[in-house]
C-alpha cells in the first residue's frame, strides 16, 4: 500500500496498523484506542482484511461517538478512519 496514496487528514489522526498485533489481542487493543481518542480526533486503521464483525462490534459499543468511514476498500488493503465525535 502506498502511504501517499491515502488522504491526509492532519496531525489529530493517528496510524493503528492491525496487521502487526497478534491475532488474539487485536479488538481489545483497537477499542482501547478508540477509547483513548478525544473529540475530533480520528484513528486510520489498517489491516489485510475487512472487519465487518468488528465493525458491528465498535457500533454496538461506541455508538454515534464514533464515526466509521472507508479510505480504501481494496483486498487485502483496508484503510478506516475511525472517528470520535
């Protein structure tokens, strides 16, 4: 994945490369970060495959606090802001 590729959205956004997390940490260490973001501030999330249960997880959890948006939708290369209102 080409880094220049994916929008800039500034210095409140902050890289959460999931690809490097072993496998049976990743959702706690996700909602960990997410729950460490304050108002306005946004995580890109990166992984080799799309989240859809966790997806449905952080909605269940978050709410309308957090707002999910896809950069890149292509396989193996999924992009995701995370945003918290």
């Amino acid at each position: 994945m080409q880094d220049n590729a994916l929008p800039i959205l500034g210095q409140d956004t902050y890289g959460f490369d999931a690809r490097g997390i072993a496998k049976r940490f990743r959702h706690a260490a996700i909602f960990g970060a997410l729950s460490a973001l304050h108002p306005g501030e946004t995580m890109r999330f990166m992984n080799d495959h799309d989240p859809l249960p966790l997806l449905n997880q952080i909605v269940g959890h978050f709410g309308d606090q957090v707002e999910i948006s896809y950069v890149s939708r292509n396989p193996g290369e999924i992009v995701i802001d995370f945003r918290v209102r």
